[in-house]
C-alpha cells in the first residue's frame, strides 16, 4: 500500500532536485528520504528517479507519474480543509509568492491584518521578482504581474486594468527637465531592471493599435524592483513601474506622472493557484479581501485607455 508521506516526499524530492534538500525541507535524513523513495518504487514497481553520484533526475516513468501524484495531494489537501470547519474559521498554512515592491509596499500590512483576522491561519511570505512555479516550488498562490500565459493553472483576478506608468522625483525633473515624447527618453536617465540576466531596455507602449518599444538606457540598474522605485524617489531617474507599485508616492508628492496622455503597458495583477487550491476557504477569501483593498487603494488609473489601445 502506498503511503501517503512518501508520496509527498517524491513531490518534493522532484521539485527540489535531492533527496538531502527533500529532507532538510521534511526535518529527516537524506537516508529515510531514500528509502521512502525506494518504497514507493517497489509499490509501483517502477523506477521513479535515475540516480547517479552526481544527479538525480525523474526517469520517463517519474515523469509520467508526478502529475497524478500531485493531484492526489492536493485532493486530499483539499479535503482536510474542508472537514476543519466553517469557512470563518481559516486554519492551516498559507505560502503566498509575491513580487518584492509589491509585496513589501503595499501587501504586507493587508497580509498581516488578514492574519490577526485569522488566528488559527499560518502565514508564509516568499518575496522575490523571480517568477514562481505554483506547481513545482512550496507555495500555494503566488500573486503576479501580467496576463495569464498557462491554462493548467487558475488566475484569479485583482486588478485587470493596472497598467506601468512613466514616473520621476520634483528634484529630478528640476534638474533634467521633463520628458514631452517618447523619444525624449532617449536623453534622459531611465532606471533599468533586470530579471534571470536579462537587462529591459526596451520599453514598451501602446501606440495606435501596435506596441511601441523605445530604448532606454541608464547608469542604474537592478534586479529588484523594489530598487528601481527608491532610486526614482531618491532623484537618480525615470523609472517604468506598475501603477499598483507607485500610486501611493505620486499621491504623496514623492514622484510625478510623466507623459499622462500616454497609456503605459497593460500589466493586470491576478493570484495565480493550481487549478484545484482556488476553492480552498483560506484563498477564496484572501481573494476578495485583497482584490477590495486593491480597488481601493489604486483605484483611478490617471491614465486614458483608448479605442486603439493594446489589451
């Protein structure tokens, strides 16, 4: 018989790539990690991993097999949560992936309170502009920018029409002056941001009906986005930022809008879950709390979306 604690640590040994990663994760030794493998081989009577001093890899049977594995986790997840009681009543853990200006600057207090709401409800943060894998890495939603791009997971709306805008610091517009094309970003300062080794010095925009890419460049760049906004407030450039990530700064006075008659790219927000997690109590309501306070807090894109507008 199968049982079901190796079955979880196979998931985990094939998203992490070893068993001693697997069993630092689980508290165990790379030994019992092994020989649960090996258990759940014999009851398979398949081979799941190609072992080699070096690497460890998923044979074409793991391979084939790790998908229903998951499945069956996640239903009986799924299951446990919903024999724990009323849905006021949020138990268990919550691993949220989120983007780190995003999720630093705006999420964390509403995540904090969501918690105090919920005393029974364990909350873990995992910030990074790295992309998640919702399926392989140890979270349960992950909250993303852009439009969803995988049909094997679900994306749950929360901001739809958010979109990048043009900003700069009142010290630095003083200093350089202010940008009235497109074209003009080619003379200024423009703060680069680079994710996986790739530098974005191309910004893109809509432009009748066709995106628009204008290069840009400067003598600042980063990997966190978080970065590239407190370099804008602090006066070293332009920055091209979600409206979600700067809203609250440009109320404040901290940055200005540059070219409103612009629309920047469209980059909607949603919370993105393995298709079977979206009707656990602890997400659905995670959803509509944040989705409410998002609304709230940016609602009133100052920016125009015209007929000939890119979606």
């Amino acid at each position: 018989m199968i049982r079901l604690d190796d079955l979880s640590l196979f998931v985990r040994t094939a998203a992490l790539g070893s068993f001693s990663n697997a069993a630092r994760e689980a508290d165990l030794l790379p030994g019992q990690v092994s020989a649960a493998i090996q258990r759940l081989e014999r009851e398979l009577d398949v081979r799941l991993f190609a072992r080699s001093t070096r690497s460890l890899r998923l044979t074409a049977e793991g391979e084939q097999y790790l998908p229903y594995a998951r499945e069956v986790l996640a239903m009986l997840s799924e299951g446990r949560e919903r024999l724990r009681g009323e849905e006021d009543t949020l138990q268990g853990v919550l691993q949220i992936a989120a983007p780190s200006d995003l999720g630093r600057n705006v999420l964390l207090p509403w995540l904090s309170e969501f918690r105090e709401a919920h005393p029974k409800l364990s909350l873990r943060l995992f910030l990074s502009d790295q992309l998640t894998d919702v399926f392989r890495d140890p979270v349960d939603i992950a909250i993303r920018y852009g439009a969803a791009e995988n049909a094997s997971y679900v994306a749950l709306p929360l901001a739809e029409d958010n979109r990048r805008v043009l900003v700069a610091s009142p010290d630095y517009l003083q200093r350089n002056g202010r940008p009235r094309t497109l074209d003009d970003l080619a003379r200024h300062q423009c703060l680069l941001y680079a994710l996986s080794g790739r530098v974005y010095d191309r910004w893109g925009f809509p432009v009748n009906g066709e995106r628009r890419q204008v290069a840009v460049s400067g003598s600042l760049s980063c990997d966190d986005a978080d970065v590239a906004r407190r370099w804008a407030i602090d006066g070293y450039g332009i920055a091209y930022k979600s409206w979600i990530d700067v809203c609250g700064d440009v109320r404040a006075g901290r940055l200005e809008l540059l070219l409103p008659e612009q629309p920047g790219e469209p980059v909607p927000l949603n919370l993105v879950c393995p298709h079977r997690k979206q009707f656990l109590p602890a997400i659905r309501r995670l959803h509509d709390v944040l989705k409410e306070r998002i609304t709230a807090y940016a609602g009133g894109l100052p920016l125009p979306v015209t007929t000939t507008d890119l979606s």
